[in-house]
C-alpha cells in the first residue's frame, strides 16, 4: 500500500510540476497580470490529489465559499506539514513557509514553483522581503496560507503568534480568516498522545521518515472550523497595530482548540 501511494504521488508531483512550468510560462508569454491567482488553482488541484491518495477525510465548519475570489489571508494553527495539504485543498492558496521547506528533496522545488514566500525567521532582516512578497501576491488576488505559530507543535498548546508576517495584511488591508484545524482520528481510533505523530510533524522530526510512516496509513480524519473574518481596516499599520491583530487571530483559533480539549477529556473520562 505504502509503495503505491508513494508511486501516484511521485507521478503526481513529476506532471504537476510540468504542467505548473508550461502555466508559467504562457503567464509569461501573455503578459497576464495574476499570476500567482492563477497558481494557486493548480496548486489546489494538487494539493486535493495528494488529499485523496492519502485517504484524508475532511469535515468543514463555517463558509468556504467567499474564499473562492481570493486575495483572503487563512491563518490557521500548526501540526505540521499535513496542514498545507489540507487546507491547501480546500482553498486556492499560496503559502508561507519557513525557508528550510525550500532545500527539501522534491517538496522544495515544488513549492517554489507554486510562489511559496519562504521567511528566513533566523535573520529578521529578511522579514521585510517577506513581507513584501505576501503584499504582491494578495494584490494579484492569491489567497496565502499562513501560520503564524512560525513552527508546529504537538498540539497540546499553540505557540504565541508572530506578529512581523501580519505586516501584509495590515498594509494590504486585507481580510483575514482564522482557521481552527483539529485531527480527529486515524485509522478510525482518535487522536490521542500515542499515535498523533503518526501525522504531526514538529520539533526535530524529519520529514522523509515522517511522509514514509503517513503513506502507511489508510485513513485520517481532520475537521476544519472557519470563524468569522477579521477586517485589517480596524487595525492601525504599526507595532501596536499588529500585535492587537496577532492576539485577536489567536484568541478565535485558540478558543476552538481549547474546547476541543476539553471535549476530548470529557470522552475519555466516559
């Protein structure tokens, strides 16, 4: 099982990739203005594939369907990798990644080809280039993907949020939507400490072992809950500004997470 599903994504990867190199350069050919509005579809339709190799089950709460016009900001809490894959194929995304996803085998210059911003969180000088590479590709009318935790956790608490990377969408004047995403189950049992990094990757986890243990298995559940938007209008453009956003971004995701958990413990004590 795990060979086959490692064999379609290979392909899957091998013509996607073609295919995103060809849309790039009749983008460029045409002189067409959206660029990255237009990659983010294709990376969708990526991103929906590999969902459905890996069998990923996903249960949405709240609209989706006004994401579909773009130039939105998702802001999401952070497990690992899987995440990118799932919210990626529910909505046309651009990402935001640390820039070590970059010198991944295979996955780096995928996502490079798919205008991932990548931020190099070690040198804060480079922030501002960031920065300014989300701005460009909201105003082209991409949505970006971003976790503002700046790394994935185990999920027994989030990490406070970054606030540098909500320049752009307080200089954008962009509208934000919080994402709460909450594994529910693999193989049928629920999450629980024992096996959630079967799917969660953070800390020093590797990616390669990690993918290899995912491709085993034959069924994840995930529910994603969408809250109400988040207008950047209401926020002045400055350090007190975002950090008022980054707690408000916070408090609506983490919210849902902590009654997740308290959910979760009332279960287990049936």
């Amino acid at each position: 099982m795990r060979g086959i599903k490692l064999s379609a994504i290979v392909s899957l990867w091998l013509f996607f990739f073609g295919v995103l190199a060809i849309v790039h350069l009749c983008i460029s050919v045409l002189g067409l203005p959206n660029r990255w509005k237009i990659v983010s579809r294709w990376t969708r339709g990526f991103t929906w594939l590999m969902r459905r190799i890996l069998n990923i089950k996903i249960r949405v709460e709240g609209d989706a369907g006004e994401l579909e016009s773009g130039s939105y900001v998702i802001i999401s809490n952070h497990l690992g990798y899987l995440d990118g894959i799932v919210l990626g194929s529910l909505f046309p995304v651009i990402f935001v990644s640390k820039k070590e996803v970059k010198s991944w085998p295979l996955v780096g210059w995928w996502t490079t080809l798919c205008g991932t911003v990548f931020i190099n969180r070690q040198k804060k000088g480079h922030i501002p280039l960031a920065v300014t590479g989300i701005s460009q590709r909201l105003k082209q009318g991409a949505n970006i993907l971003l976790f503002p935790e700046g790394a994935a956790t185990n999920g027994e608490r989030m990490l406070p949020f970054q606030t540098a990377p909500l320049a752009a969408p307080l200089r954008s004047r962009a509208i934000i939507v919080p994402v709460t995403l909450a594994y529910q189950s693999i193989e049928e049992q629920p999450i629980s400490a024992a096996n959630r990094d079967l799917i969660y990757c953070y800390g020093g986890m590797a990616f390669g072992p990690h993918f290899l243990k995912l491709l085993a298995l034959r069924q994840v559940e995930v529910r994603a809950t969408i809250h109400p938007k988040i207008d950047c209008s209401r926020y002045e453009d400055n350090s007190a500004g975002r950090k008022r956003l980054a707690e408000d971004c916070f408090n609506r995701i983490n919210r849902q997470v902590s009654t997740d958990k308290m959910n979760w413990k009332i279960r287990m004590m049936k």
